[in-house]
C-alpha cells in the first residue's frame, strides 16, 4: 500500500494548500534513526555542538520572512505572534549554546582516594553523558518554539544528541522548511544531516517511539496522544526516559480581599490570559476560584465586558475547532452551570470566546461535574463561585497535577498579612510553577524556570523550558580506579577544559 500524501492545509478555509510530503514507512523511519545515530560523533565537540546552535539560530533568523508566512498559512496565528516566537526560539538555541560551552551541565565531580574514611573512598570520577537519539513530537500550538526547532531539539542537541522529529500534521510544510534551515547550520560545520531527522504520519510516530536506537523521547501534545507513547515508551523491551507534557488545568484562586481591593483589574486580566492566542495556550487559565460576593460580581462584570469586546478568532485546526464546541456544549448543558458570555461557533471556521460559571460546591465532590475540572483547549475558561474557605480548599483537593497555578492576593496579604503564605503552600503541591498576582501565560526561557508539574501536567519531574532542560536528555557515569591516561579530557585533573567541577569536595569555578 502506498503511503498517504501529507498536505499542507489553511486553517481559515479548511482547504487543502499543498503536497508536502507523503507519510514515512517503518523502513523510512528506521533509516531516520540510524543516520542519527551515526551523527553522534559528530556532536562530540562542545565547542562544535554551540557553534552548530549559533548557526541554527541565524539561518533560521536569514530565514524569517519565509518562515513567518509559511506559518502563518498552516496555523493563522498571525506574523506577529509568530514573529516573536521565532525570536523566542533562536534566543533559545544561543541560550543553549552558552550552556554547553559553559559546561557546568556535565557535572563534573572527581574524588581522590581516602583511606581514613569509613568505608574507604576509591578515586571516582563522575559526570554526565549524552543518552543518544531523542524522538522529538511537535506541538500543534507553538510551530516554532515547540517544534522541530523549538525546546527539546534544542536541548537535546547541546547535550549531544542527535534527534529525529515526528512532525506535527498542522504544520507539515513549515516543519519541512525549519529542518532543512536546521541542516543547513550542520552543514557549516560539517555536521551530517542526520543529526536532525524528520518524519510525518501517525504510524511513523509510533514506529519511532518503538525503534531500538532510540533513547529518550520528549513530547507536548494532548492526555490521550502523550499517554499512549509513554506507555509505548514503558513497554518496550528496554524502556526509555518519556518527558511529555499533556495537559494542564492551570487553578486561578482570587481571595476575597483581593476581588475587594482590583476585582475590575483581575476579571479583564484573566480576559486578556484566557483568550490569548484564540486560548491555546497549554498554561491558558482553564479554572478560577472566585468568592460568590460583590467583589466577585465586579471581578465577573470585567471579566464579561473583556471577553464580549474579543474578536472570534481561528483554532489550529478543525478537528480542535470541533472538539472545542463539543466541550463546551457539554460542559454548558451540566446542572447549576450558567453562560454569562457564551463561547462557541464565531462563523464557519471561527470560534468565539465565553466563560462559565458554577458554584464551587459542586466541584467539591466526585460527580458529573467533574467534566470542568478538565482542559478544554480554547478561549473558554471556568468560573467557581465560592462563598468560604472550606470550599477552596475542598476544591483544590480535587484538582490534578497542573503545569501552573495561581493566586492573586491584596497587598496586604502579600505583605504576609492574613493567609497569602498558607495559599502559596497549598498551591505549591499542585503545579510546576506558582504565581502570585499574575498571569500563566507566558513561559519565560530563563535559567530559573520551570515548566513542567505533577501528573497528567507532565510525565516527569524535569522542565522543557530553561537551561535544565538539557538534564532530560543525560545520564551519569562514574570511572573508578581508571589511569588518568585513560580518563576523558573532562575528568582529568588538570582540567583542560577549564569546567567548573567539584573537586575532592570543594567546588571550583
């Protein structure tokens, strides 16, 4: 049987643009991760491997007008949204250079031998290693950043692993053009194509998550897609690292003295967060604990205004458009829910935005309302009304593992007045990042961040976003008893790589 073509296609029609490619074999696929494989040695070199990044980063920069409306064709997200997440994305690869030429990543730890110590201490000499060939799976939401140059290719290729992408269907003809520029930056430093391979279709994912050479593979995307890889992950013969992130409810909790004190504020901030990028967002506010008091009618009276004036928009593709009035139908047709601003078909291929209100009681406890403490991909979020502490705290007991959550505080509160310290506490086991008096939207690529949080938010306990991200794609080794003649250049005692290490337990930099 032949392969089915792979066409290009523009969201605002629904209509096919373009043959871009047909979808990869299982043979296909085999050769995509063996020629990665064959590309290791050639990311040995440190100063190799950031050079390879800084040269990414300006092709794809040489690159940018094409880029951006290529796009913009498949995704109609617009050249500004996606102007700036091509910025992102080359900042990140530069980030990613200074990392692997600082070399602090490796971890390097060297420990002569001690006899005086209970038990003795041999000479061990320990730091990290590249797994191998990392799968990469696109996000449909961030065709640049998390993408076939986006997060972990990049981090997986400063730490000196060659990736293949599985490329996502919304975005096939970008995905192309972004892995040819990508090849092109290897080729400068004569780096083999394979370093980055790229491969289309459902079968050819799954062939990849299964393939032997394989090491470790990272991915965003939906519960249901991530969680059948991981599993594919876990059951393989030799099972490998899985780093997914799924989904994410993203709780807002507004106190009382803060709806008090900028309840007007707060509603058309969350307006502005929960319908940015048409809401797909994976840290877009899906659930806000709100008092049912007057503040709170002033908070809901801002947040109705903010989101009537919101001009429908277009989602990534049909199928997601669909989905999207599919969940909220349901969700509005649930006992007790109301519709202020209703979301929901803006045309024939827009959707509008809207939110939900209910009372927080009936979120307390297992039920049919438990549909609302679910993602809903798009610009609709889910207002809960409560009228006592005793009910958030119920609530938020019920709540999963989240990529973010969010308080907002009065200013006396945040000055350590009244419960803001405790709410921060209950909030920290819910999620990867917590925010005080802020908004989720926006993941800043900075050496502290997070971005990652407890189950379903993400398989794993590492960040796809920051300078750490590059943890995710190593592993340790320790040399016991070896002649330095034998050591790598990273474990000699010399240190002719000027790395900054622990030696015989006192850091050095």
């Amino acid at each position: 049987m032949a392969a089915a073509p792979v066409w290009s296609v523009d969201p605002r029609t629904g209509k096919q643009r373009e043959q871009v490619a047909v979808e990869a074999t299982a043979q296909e696929v085999d050769a995509a991760v063996r020629d990665a494989h064959a590309a290791r040695e050639a990311l040995a070199d440190r100063a190799v491997r950031a050079a390879f990044l800084r040269s990414a980063a300006d092709e794809l920069e040489a690159a940018r007008d094409r880029l951006v409306e290529a796009a913009d064709a498949e995704t109609a997200l617009g050249p500004v949204r996606l102007t700036g997440e091509l910025a992102r994305t080359c900042y990140q690869l530069r980030a990613f250079a200074g990392i692997v030429e600082e070399g602090a990543f490796l971890d390097v730890v060297i420990d002569h031998p001690d006899d005086t110590a209970t038990p003795p201490v041999p000479d061990l000499r320990r730091y990290k290693i590249p797994l191998g060939v990392v799968a990469v799976y696109s996000a449909s939401n961030f065709p640049f950043a998390f993408s076939v140059a986006g997060g972990d290719t990049a981090s997986a290729l400063a730490a000196g692993c060659p990736v293949v992408v599985k490329a996502h269907p919304d975005h096939p003809a970008l995905s192309e053009l972004v892995a040819r520029v990508i090849r092109r930056a290897a080729a400068r430093h004569e780096v083999p194509d394979g370093v980055l391979g790229l491969v289309h279709g459902f079968d050819a994912g799954i062939e990849l998550i299964r393939h032997p050479l394989v090491a470790a593979a990272g991915f965003t995307g939906s519960v249901r897609g991530g969680r059948a890889l991981f599993d594919e992950a876990a059951a393989r013969p030799v099972p490998i690292p899985f780093h997914g992130e799924l989904g994410s409810l993203n709780p807002v909790l507004v106190t009382e003295a803060a709806a008090a004190e900028r309840g007007e504020a707060i509603g058309a901030g969350l307006a502005g967060s929960m319908t940015l990028g048409v809401g797909q967002f994976c840290v877009k506010p899906g659930l806000v604990l709100a008092p049912a008091s007057t503040a709170g009618d002033a908070l809901l009276k801002s947040l109705t205004d903010a989101v009537s004036d919101t001009d429908p928009g277009v989602l990534l593709d049909h199928r997601m458009r669909d989905n999207f009035l599919a969940g909220v139908t349901e969700r509005a047709q649930l006992p007790g829910v109301e519709s202020p601003v209703t979301a929901g078909a803006g045309g024939e291929h827009t959707v509008s935005a809207g939110f939900l209100t209910v009372p927080a009681e009936r979120l307390t406890r297992e039920g049919e309302h438990d549909l609302l403490l679910e993602e809903c991909f798009g610009p609709v979020t889910v207002v809960a009304r409560y009228t006592d502490e005793a009910e958030v705290r119920a609530v938020l007991s019920r709540l999963p593992g989240n990529l973010t959550a969010t308080v907002h505080v009065s200013s006396e509160e945040a000055a350590g007045q009244g419960r803001g310290a405790d709410l921060v506490r209950e909030l920290t086991p819910l999620a990867g990042r917590v925010l005080v008096n802020g908004w989720p939207t926006g993941v800043a690529v900075a050496p502290a961040q997070h971005h990652g949080g407890p189950y379903p938010a993400t398989t794993s306990t590492s960040t796809s976003v920051g300078g750490t991200a590059i943890e995710r794609w190593l592993r340790p080794v320790v040399y016991q008893g070896a002649p330095e003649a034998l050591l790598p250049p990273e474990l000699k005692d010399d240190n002719p790589l000027g790395l900054p290490r622990r030696f015989n337990g006192r850091l050095e930099r």
